[in-house]
C-alpha cells in the first residue's frame, strides 16, 4: 500500500517572531517538500537539518509549527519529540498543507548568553515598560529593524535592559551590559565598545557597569551619550504597565511560572486600581492561589496570600505626581503550595469573566453561558458555575451594548437614523402614554429592500413568533417569504407583549397596509391562539387564503393520539396531489383508528392537503422556514431592543450583498434551485411514452405507472404537481419535448434568475450601534415595558416542532421504548445485589464447612 505524503512548507533562513502565541516568519525563504506521514522525530530532525544545510553537532535547530485551535485562531506547536510530530502531522488532510518555522541556535556559552540578553528586553515589554527594538538576537540589521515592529507596538523609544544582578535592587540606577562579539549586536543598537571587544576575540559573561546611561532618542538609537544625572520618575516610567497582564504577562509565561512572579516587584505602576486588581486577579487564577485584600481604598491597594507563613503580599498605593498606582512592596514569591484546585477561584468574580469574554463577544454574538465555562477551563483550567458563566456574560453584553433601559431611550432616535439610511422603510412605534412618561407597547418594522424585493416573490406569506428572552417580557413577530431560489427572505419584524388576537391583527393589518397590498395572498400558520380569527380579519378578501402548517398539524396529531404509525400516514395523505391517492392513504388511516380521520376531517382537508389545495401553498408545507429564521436571530433575542434591530439590519444587509453576487452569476434563465429541480424532471420526463388524443390533449404514460392527461390549452395535468409548484411536471415535458417547445416558459416569472436579481436589487445601509443618545429632543424618552420577563432559564433555540420522537432507552433494563421511571423490570443493582448476596451465603457456607472439617480432624 502507497504511504501517505504530506506536504509540509519550510521557513528557514530567517527567524521566528512571536505574537502572543501566534508564531510569525520574518526574513529566510520557503521551500515545499514532501513528507510521509509516518516520519519519526528523529527522521524529521534530520532532514530539516539537510534542508537548511546546519551541523547538528554546532546549532541547535528549534521547529515550531502554526496549530490551529478554533475559527482562525492558530499558536505554536514546537514540534520536540514523538508526540508532538504526531499532533503535527494529525493536522494533514484538515489542513491543505502544513507551515514549519526553523530556527537554529548555535551551541555554546555565549550563544546561551546572548539568548538570555535578549529575552530580557522582551520580559520588560511584557511588563509594560519599555525595552530596545529587537528580534530573537538576529545578526541582520534590516532583519531586526523589521522584527521590531511586531514585538514593540508602542515603545516610544529604545531603552537599556536592566540586568538582575545580586545584591541589587530595582530602584538602582546602574545599568548593566554584557559583551558580545562584534558581529552580534545587541538588538540591532551598535555600542561604542563593540570595535574593542571585536579587537580582544575573547568573550566574556562578566558584566560591563555603565553608569547612568540612556539613548539619545533624537539621534534615532544609533548612538550612546553618558548623562550625570537620571530622573527617578522616568525610571517608574520604564515600569509604567500601560495595559493589564492579560494581554503580556500571563499567558507568555505559562511554561514557567517562576519567571511571572518577577513581574511583580517594587515600583511597578500600573494606569489605575483596576489595571492593578485585574493584573493581581490574572497573575492568581493562571497559579492557583488565592488572595486576601487587607485594605482597600481610593489610594491604597493592599492584598496577602490567604496560606499562613507564605510571604506573598503586595502593597501599592496611588502616586499623586504621576496618578497611578504604584507597587510601594513586594514581599517575595509565593512559597506555599496551590491553594486551589481546579475547581472554582476566589478571585475569579463575574466582572473578571466579563473583561475576559470581551474579546471572545466581539468576534461571535452568539457566546452562550456553556461555552463560557469550556472557555473558562480551556483558558485558565478552572471550572466555574453556570450561574457565574450567566452573570459574567450579561455584564458583558451590557459594556458592549449598553443597558435594557437605556436601549429604550435611544430607541426613537435610533430608528429614525435608519428610515434616513434606508428610505422607504416602514417604522410603526406604539408607546402608552402614562401622564408624562411615554412607555414602550409595540414595534413594527419593515426594511425597504424587503418591501421592493417581495414584488418580485411568490405571493406567500409565513408567520410565526419566537419569546424574547432579554430582561422584559415580549413576543418577536416574524413574516417571511420564499424567493426564487427556494431561500428564506425575511420581509417584516415587531415586537410585541404577547401571542393574541389582537397583536396578530395588528401585525398583519400592518404588513397588508406598509408592506404589500395584494389579494391573492396566502398565509401560511400554525393554529396559535387568535391565528385564525386575525387572518380572517386583515385578509377578509375571497383571493387570499390561509393555509396551516402541516408539521405544527403533526405535532397537535401526535400528541392526540401518540401513535406514530397516524403521523406518517398524515403525512403521506397531505404530499399527495390527485384526489384518488388521498382518499387511499385516508382510508388505511381510518381503518387503523376512525377517530384520528374524524379528527382530521374536522380541519378541513384543503388547509393541509396538497390535493384539496388548489395551487395556494404554492409548493410550501410548513412554516419551517421561519425556523430558519432563528439562525438569522440567534443570539439577539437575549439582547436589548435597540441592538435586536441593529443586529435584523446589519444580517439582512450581509444576506441581501451574498445573494446580491450570487445573482450576478447566474447564468442560466432560471435560479439554481430550479434549474436542478427541471434536470431532474427532465430525467424523468425522456422515460414516458406521448400519445396525442386531439391537437391539445395528450396521454402520457410510463410502464407500470398511472397514465395522466395533459392538456395544452393552460397547461393542465391531471398529477396536478404543476398547478402545485408553478414548475413543469415530467408530463408535461415530455409533451414539450415531443412538441419542440420550450418548457422554460411555463415557470413562474419568480422563478427566473432575472427576477432573482431584482429581488436583491436594493442595497440595505448600515447603522452603527453607537447612533443614538440618551435624551430625544423634542419629546418625551421612552421607558421599557412594564412587564418583566418570567424568572428561569429560556429556551435559546427554538425547538424543531413535529419531528419523530426521540427513542427514549431505559437505565434500568437497556431496553428502548420507555425510561427508567415507568420501568417494570427489576433494576439491574437490585439484581447484582441479590447475585452478590447469594454468592455471599456460598462463601460462607463454605467456610463453615471447612472450619467444621478442621474442628473434627484428630490431632
């Protein structure tokens, strides 16, 4: 059997640059070579080494590779023995190709050396502070120069690291160097002594004292002056820490928390009290330890380890020159032993996981409280309790998109930011006037795009509702079309207090008079509470029709009867569309149980079968496309209402751009869906022998298959699939195809691919969510509903109405059909129990038996 390959990109010559956890490339070249998936470390090693010409003897080669963790998230896999290779080559096919960065490190003391000096600036960066403009100790000054770009993104200007030197501490203002050789230079900065270390060849790990020295930031680093004198206060500003630990110290350092404890020392400073306590929050939960606040005020900060005899205890207080907060003592690295499990932290409040989930939130809307916790763990391997995963998430969606009340507030002003980026939007606000406080009743909207786009569909209407989950109670109202390529085309939104008679009305009485005023509509709806009666009421003409959905027709079947076998008869009575079909499939129906037909003779046959129906449905069974819709509102119906349009906007926008461009490459004379639907037709329709009865009438017929009628005057058949789905049945091309004549023509004009592209002709303008402000000139603010939202957990995902039950399997007896509740059989541990206990008596009958037989024997 042939071994699998893998094809593996090579970046050697240059040097790794890392980003956080994210490995970059700077500088070398790229060589693509083929690998079998089954090379050992060893084997790898070595041809890296043949690839980039290195003696391993005299350089260390390092090899990282980009492992991808979630989305587009990536960090680097030093790939260092077996294991790593494994996971290395696991990635192939996932990934097309797999991306390996080479470094190589010579070995020898002052290569080690020289490894140590330049990490050092990187830890000082890491801090906060800043350090000299380099890469990983790189001897190419254009090279370096580049490299520092990426590791230094706000250094103002080049500073010398401080060495630690014993007997030292770090209010000293002695700076050390250590010499190198001349053509290793120091963070790409030439030193004024390189030329007589480069004279002596010898290198030395004694560190050379330079007193009070610092770089001219005028004369671009390139050259060094001595001054008299130092600032002590532009030394504290070295230490500054600009932003929280978070971000540079914590997660850099993970492999060794011994090297995180430096980072906290004396005269560090920190922006303000919350930098400091979220730095000493971060710096705890990645080491598992806890601390005590002793004091806590405006000006002062001070926290101790909660384990007796540990030294670890900060001191900082608020310096009034310079208005941060300053560590004023450090008491030494922590001595005792984790604190904490895995388990829940001390410090790791709800605010703390609202700063930390902020990134996350920003990059995908839809964050759930689950997967808050497995962040939580994955991240700083604790666990914490879904009651805090909730509170840090609402804290959080209330920084990014302000408060429930203020939503409100802005709310007027809000809308009338999109009517002018949208003209021709529809916008219906209803407010209840109490004295001088204007409070929120109702919200209809309906974009432009929508209302022109809908011209161009079938005239169908589907509607239903979704409960708001935020801080107030409501109900969100949703009409949906279908356009020509058998897509879901959101047309109309509002938000009400409830599912009644009265809100269906209204919002269907606002649809028929912003929306569309044609008569030949039909509804489509599942028999909720006031459906019917508000249809009847705001379509009162004969054109239009309501029709139920089938799967919410099945459910109510279902849970009548709790017999499977009439749901799947239901449903093959309600897709047949001849007459004679129907009543087959409702005769075994009555036959197995006369009350279910009765039942469904009651609902009118026309209002849920395709053969009774008339063409009205126009091909649409359910209201499951409004289901769909909860992909298009997932993780808004929790935010607040001002966001929950926003977010109907700017999704509509992207969905109207996507199929926008999808438009502009058809081209065929139909959609795509219909296109493949007519090839399939087709393949049948060449299988069916034509038999004209008159000029206009034909017998159409397939061997073992009823013969049907076509009739070319209007384009009838007797099947009726085709006054079903305005698109041609097979017997109708095949008599189209015997006759020579196109039967493109005879599908609906929505059906084209030129009234697709006029669906999504007009563009939709986004409103940032910032637009808006708390006062509204000019009248009263609104206030939110006075009905909050019942106390529990609310459903996210609306559940999939009319499917198959699940087959439920007992703990008990492992059976299927039943649970452990209404189980019969006698539990499985009773069993054992029982089998335990009997096996029990047997051992001790047996050691009766002995100790009697030992009792009898003579000595």
């Amino acid at each position: 059997m042939t071994e699998e390959v893998v094809p593996v990109m090579c970046y050697h010559g240059g040097r790794i640059v890392m980003h956080g956890r994210k490995p970059e490339y700077n500088g070398g070249s790229m060589e693509g070579i083929l690998i079998n998936k089954s090379t050992l470390y060893p084997d790898l090693l070595k041809k890296m080494n043949e690839l980039t010409a290195t003696d391993p003897k005299k350089f260390k080669l390092i090899m990282k590779c980009r492992f991808p963790t979630s989305g587009s998230d990536y960090v680097a896999l030093e790939v260092k023995d077996e294991m790593t290779t494994k996971m290395m080559f696991g990635l192939y096919p996932r990934v097309y190709s797999l991306e390996l960065f080479l470094d190589c490190f010579r070995i020898n003391e002052s290569a080690e050396l020289e490894e140590r000096i330049v990490r050092e600036p990187m830890e000082m960066r890491a801090e906060g502070g800043d350090s000299l403009s380099s890469s990983m100790h790189g001897t190419n000054k254009d090279t370096v120069t580049s490299n520092s770009n990426h590791l230094l993104d706000n250094a103002s200007q080049p500073r010398i690291p401080t060495c630690d030197i014993p007997g030292r501490t770090t209010r000293s203002k002695t700076r050390c160097l250590t010499k190198l050789g001349a053509t290793g230079p120091i963070c790409g900065l030439k030193f004024p002594f390189a030329e007589a270390i480069a004279k002596d060849g010898n290198h030395t790990t004694d560190p050379i004292e330079v007193e009070n020295m610092e770089v001219d930031s005028k004369d671009n680093g390139s050259d060094w002056k001595i001054s008299d004198e130092e600032d002590a206060e532009d030394e504290d500003e070295d230490d500054l820490v600009s932003d929280s630990i978070i971000r540079y110290t914590c997660r850099g350092f993970e492999d060794d928390p011994a090297s995180g404890d430096r980072l906290l020392h004396e005269g560090k400073m920190f922006k303000d009290k919350e930098a400091l306590k979220q730095s000493l929050q971060e710096y705890s939960i990645r080491r598992h330890v806890e601390y005590e606040v002793l004091r806590s005020t405006k000006k002062i900060f001070n926290v101790r380890c909660t384990q007796k005899g540990c030294p670890w205890q900060v001191r900082s207080r608020l310096a009034k020159r310079l208005q941060r907060f300053k560590i004023k003592y450090y008491g030494g690295d922590h001595t005792c032993s984790i604190s904490t499990s895995v388990g829940d932290h001390k410090q790791c409040d709800t605010k703390f996981i609202s700063k930390c989930i902020l990134p996350l939130m920003k990059r995908k809307s839809t964050v759930t409280p689950a997967e808050i916790i497995v962040w939580m763990e994955n991240e700083y391997n604790i666990k914490i309790s879904y009651s805090k995963a909730w509170l840090g998430l609402n804290k959080a969606l209330k920084k990014i998109h302000g408060s429930w009340d203020d939503s409100y507030t802005m709310l007027q002003e809000y809308l009338n930011a999109i009517q002018e980026a949208n003209p021709g939007t529809v916008i219906q606000l209803l407010t209840n006037e109490k004295g001088e406080v204007r409070e929120f009743h109702r919200l209809f909207w309906s974009f432009n795009a929508c209302i022109e786009g809908f011209r161009h569909l079938r005239p169908l209407i589907t509607i239903d509702s979704a409960e708001l989950h935020g801080k107030y109670s409501g109900s969100l109202l949703v009409a949906t079309g279908v356009d020509g390529n058998d897509s879901l085309f959101p047309l109309a939104f509002a938000v009400a207090e409830s599912e009644t008679e009265e809100t269906w009305t209204w919002f269907l009485g606002c649809i028929r008079s912003s929306v569309t005023d044609r008569d030949d509509i039909t509804i489509i709806s599942d028999r909720g509470r006031g459906l019917v009666e508000a249809v009847k009421a705001a379509y009162p003409s004969r054109l239009s029709s309501h029709r139920y959905c089938m799967r919410q027709l099945s459910c109510s079947l279902r849970k009548e009867f709790k017999d499977e076998t009439l749901v799947n008869l239901f449903w093959e009575a309600a897709k047949k569309t001849e007459a004679c079909e129907y009543d087959e499939t409702m005769k075994i129906l009555g036959d197995r149980n006369p009350s279910a037909r009765a039942w469904l003779e009651k609902v009118v046959a026309e209002n849920w079968s395709f053969a009774h129906d008339g063409g009205k449905r126009l091909g649409i069974m359910t209201t499951n496309i409004v289901e769909t819709c909860d992909s298009l509102l997932k993780g808004v119906r929790g935010l607040p209402i001002k966001v929950l349009v926003g977010k109907t906007l700017s999704r509509l926008s992207k969905i109207f751009s996507k199929r926008h461009e999808e438009g502009s490459r058809m081209l065929g004379m139909m959609t795509c869906s219909v296109e493949s639907q007519l090839n399939e037709i087709v393949n049948l329709a060449v299988q069916h022998m034509v038999e004209p009865y008159s000029a206009t009438i034909f017998k159409v017929y397939r061997v073992n298959h009823r013969v049907h009628t076509v009739n070319t005057e209007g384009y009838s058949c007797t099947c009726n699939r085709f006054l079903i789905s305005c698109i041609p049945c097979a017997h109708i091309v095949a008599v189209c195809m015997s006759l020579q004549i196109s039967y493109y023509n005879l599908c609906a004009e929505y059906f084209t691919s030129n009234g697709y592209r006029e669906t999504y002709k007009v563009k939709l303008n986004g409103v940032g969510e910032e637009t808006g402000c708390l006062s509204v000139e000019g009248g009263t603010p609104i206030t939110p509903p006075a009905m909050a939202r019942k106390r529990g957990r609310p459903a996210s995902v609306r559940i999939n109405k009319g499917l198959p039950p699940a087959t439920y399997r007992c703990s008990k007896c492992k059976q299927d059909g039943h649970n452990f509740r209404t189980c019969k059989s006698q539990p499985v541990s009773e069993i054992q129990i029982e089998n335990r206990s009997c096996s029990q008596n047997g051992i001790d009958e047996r050691v009766t038996d002995s100790r009697e037989k030992l009792q009898s024997r003579p000595f």
